[in-house]
C-alpha cells in the first residue's frame, strides 16, 4: 500500500494509494476545500491528481484486506462534520493505518514528519 500526496492552493491533500484506479481519501463533494461536503471518496489516480503535482510514498504500515475494509467502513460509519484540524484527510488515513479517529495538530504534524510530507504546499 502507498500513499499519494497532491499540492493543494495552501495545503497538502493525503490519500491512500491502492492502484491507479482506485485512490482513497476524504475530501469534498465537489472539490471545493471550502465547502463542508466532505465524504470519502474512490477516485482514479486522474481523479485525484487534478492537474496538480503527486507524489506516492511507501506506506511502512501493512494493513490489507478485512481489517483495511472496516476501518474505512468505521471511519464511514462515525463521520463527522469536516474540520480543519480534527477531522479532514490525514485523520481520514491515520483512521485508516492507526484506528486513531480523533487527531491533533501534534499527530498530524509528527505522521507528516514521519512521512516527510510539507503540510503547506502554496500552490500556484
């Protein structure tokens, strides 16, 4: 399993990489960052990718098959209303890899270090 990462307008939008067809993340109906219609999404690596630069990280947790599939279908299950901090991508993914459902800055920020992953991305 990988991670995909994309350049966003301000910050760095993470999803979990399966295959080119199928890219998993929480991010909004309509890919609007400022919108609050955020669902988890399955999208093509096109999908995702949106005419902006990606990267595909290694993922160092293994988690495949019926224990992937209920994570996703708890955090699913559990969603609650997207917020900047608390509940957006990288909790959606640390959900995934941890079953950590609730996040702080120092998590996200620590997985990101981890990850060498630049949280702001200034796109432009």
């Amino acid at each position: 399993m990988k991670l995909i990462i994309r350049k966003d307008k301000i910050f760095t939008h993470i999803g979990i990489y399966l295959d080119d067809t199928m890219i998993l993340h929480y991010s909004s109906k309509t890919n609007n960052f400022f919108r609050n219609d955020k669902i988890v999404k399955c999208n093509s690596i096109e999908e995702f990718k949106r005419d902006r630069k990606i990267r595909l990280i290694e993922c160092k947790e293994k988690i495949y098959g019926e224990e992937f599939k209920r994570a996703i279908e708890t955090f699913i299950r559990r969603q609650e209303d997207y917020h900047i901090i608390k509940n957006n991508c990288y909790t959606f993914v640390l959900w995934c890899l941890y079953h950590k459902r609730r996040t702080s800055l120092k998590d996200i920020f620590y997985f990101a270090d981890n990850y060498k992953i630049p949280i702001l991305s200034i796109y432009m």
